[in-house]
C-alpha cells in the first residue's frame, strides 16, 4: 500500500470511549422510550421525539454533551411538550432516570477488553472522549480499561482543531495516529482531515446528530471494522 | 525566612478561577434569591434553603461541580420541597435562571487583568478549575485572560491526589508551586499538604460546602491577601 503506515513503534491508537469501548447510547435510548412513554397525554410519539432533538441539539452551545445535559434538555422539552402541564412526579421521573444512566454498569462492547489489554503492549493508546468530565472519567475507572491508556482526553467537541491540539500537546504527527471510533462525524472524519487514519466500527443505534457522510477524497485512510478485535489484523494488514 | 521560595524562574503560579479571577457564586446567589422567591408558596426561606444545600451535596458524586449540576439541584430541591406541586412554569424560570447563568457575562475581580498580564512576564502561569469542562473553558476564552496560562487544568474535584498528579504531569514539584485561590478547602489547604505555598484571597461569599480550617501545621506556608494585585509585592516579600 502506498498509504502504508511507519513502524509500528511510531503509531498512536486512539480510541473513542461511548459506544465505541463501551455502550451508551443504549442508556440514552432507554431514556427516551421513557420520555416518550411520559409525554404520552401531552404529545404523538414523533412529536415528542422531534421536539426532545431539537431542544438537545440548540442546547449544546450552552450545555455540550453528556447526561446532565439530556436531562436538562428532557426537563425543557416536556416543559414546552405539555403545554406547561407535565407535572412534578413526572419531572421527579426524569431526574431519577438521569441518576441511572450516571450510576449504570459500564458495559464493554464484545471482545474489547482483550483487544485493548493486547493492543496497549504494541502500541501507546489514547482515549478520546466527549461529555461529562465527570461521568467519563468515571466510566474509564470503572471499565477496567483505565491501565492501558497511556493519554486520556476528556473534551467538550472533537472537531479537527481540537484533534490537532491534543496531538501538538503530546508531541505527535497526526499522520501517526489511528482513530477508532463508532462516530463519523466526531471521530473519524476529523482526524482524516488531519492526515490521520480513521477507523470506522458502527455501532447499532447511532444519535441522529452523529450522522454524517465520507468525503469520498478522504477515503483513503479510512476503514470500517465490525467489531473492535478485528482491529489488530487489520492494523498488520495496514502497515 | 527559612522556609523561603527559590529562584523565581523555578517556580509556578497556580490559580484557582471561579471567585479568584472572576465573579461566579454571585451568580448562583441570585439563582438561589429566585429559587426561594419561588418556593415561598412551599416553604420559608431556611427550609428552602438548607433542602437546596443539602440536595446539592448529595448529588455532587453523580453531578460534580458546575451550573449544570446546580440546576438539576434545583430542580430535584423543588420537586421535594413543593411536595410534588411545583408547576411546570416554575421548573422553566428554574432552566431559564441556569440558561443565564452560563451565559452570563465574565466579570474579573478588581486588579486581575494587569495582575495576571504582569506576573505571566515573570512566571509560568496555570489555572486549576473545576465545574463543567465547557462552561469552565468557554469562561477563560471570554475572560480575556487565556493567553497568560501556560496551562490549563479542569477537574472534577479539587483534592491533595488531584494536584500531585497535574503538578507530575507537567514535571513540577509541589514545593515550586504558589497555589492561589478563594477557597481554603479546594485551592489552599491540598497544596499546602503537597509541600507547596497556599495564598487565600477571601471571596465575599462562600459555598458552605467549601468552609474549612486551617490546619496549625499547615500555616509555615499560607499567606492571606485581600486582593489579587497584593500577589506581585508578596512574591517578593516571600523571597
């Protein structure tokens, strides 16, 4: 290949956290059956699930990514739902569905742990998450995960200009560097616009905000990947 | 003095930002004035009050720190205290009061700005926050004061093992280090522990949570000033 990476002592991997090492959106899913299943005397289903979009995505300046900021976003929406009608209980439920998806078990997607524990003997890895500083620090503790990563970027977005700066930071071409995510738009597209490669796993639910199409001129460095233990041979197959 | 700094060029000023650089619980007590004005057809006022304190703490190992926590506070404190009857209109001038809050605008304390521009010519700078990572960045970036830290630190929780690993990172040593902050619990008191110096600069108000003592052995290196732009003369005093 003549796109063929450098030694493998000169790579970064680095990996996207929710949905990617872990699921999420599951969490985030369940959350809106429940908000649908509450508006149900105030709103149709579509309704409320366009109304519960469009409210999380005009909140992100103010509020970024991450539960709290669903929560709020599910509190304002059933609000305006209602017709200022939703009742205290119901907000009470809401709170309470938000404390879940923060205390819930961290659940490795399949064939992770061994991946990355193998992985992180060849290569330096990195996580690169977006949301609660908080919540995914403590999810990265929790996971069992947290020893193989040498870097662990906490970020509000994860656009090219912030990709390029935490690679500065630490010293690396962003030509070194792996990404491997289940997001195209947040963690693949960016890091090839960088020069980096981007390695696509999907995941089955993805948030309609996520969605996002491959420029075809930056197809070159990407890859798609069913599952995150298909990455070491696809990494010997790349160099 | 026996316990004097070294050279200046070895050592760096750390600050806190909420309260030390800028204006920010005057903020969350106009929220809490709200707050108490609408649950005055609930509960009196030090009903209001202490169920909010006491909601706040509860919640801060899911929520953390930051205006988004408070207002879920908020939130869950009037579910509570209404008994269930507060309306939808109020829990909406709750996510408006928030709204606000983090859109507010960034208010240095007296004497910051030139402070702050003239010790950057001096020393590294970095500043050592916690709260929401976007609500905190989206401050430094607006405060005019971003170009004058060397680093930028957002944490969750502001502990002794919080500060021994920023200061490791970066290859600075706790006894290099001049920690300044409004706070004697989250700023002053760890950096003490680590080995370093500690200068409190009161802030008029005070989270109840953040009170604490200074413990006597600790006071060799803690010094107390009223203003940011008393630090210059006692840097050199402290020499």
């Amino acid at each position: 290949m003549s796109d063929g990476l450098a030694g493998q002592g000169d790579l970064l991997l680095a990996f996207d956290a929710d949905d990617t090492l872990w699921h999420s959106e599951n969490l985030y899913h369940a959350a809106q059956a429940q908000f649908r299943e509450l508006m149900t005397s105030y709103a149709d289903e579509s309704t409320a699930m366009a109304t519960l979009h469009r409210v999380e995505v005009a909140n992100l300046p103010p509020y970024g990514f991450g539960v709290k900021a669903f929560i709020l976003s599910m509190i304002e929406a059933a609000v305006e739902l209602s017709g200022g009608k939703v009742t205290a209980a119901e907000i009470g439920e809401m709170l309470a569905a938000g404390k879940e998806m923060l205390a819930a078990e961290v659940e490795l997607l399949d064939g992770v742990a061994d991946t990355v524990a193998r992985l992180s003997a060849d290569y330096p890895l990195m996580v690169i998450t977006k949301g609660d500083l908080g919540h995914q620090a403590s999810k990265l503790e929790r996971s069992g995960l947290a020893a193989h990563f040498r870097y662990v970027e906490i970020v509000t977005d994860k656009t090219a200009e912030v990709y390029r700066n935490i690679f500065a930071k630490h010293g690396i071409a962003p030509q070194q560097v792996v990404m491997v995510g289940n997001s195209l738009k947040s963690d693949v597209i960016p890091v090839l616009e960088l020069g980096g490669w981007g390695v696509h796993i999907p995941y089955r639910l993805t948030w309609a905000h996520e969605h996002a199409e491959l420029p075809a001129d930056l197809a070159t460095k990407y890859r798609e990947i069913e599952r995150l233990d298909e990455l070491p041979a696809l990494l010997r197959e790349m160099r």
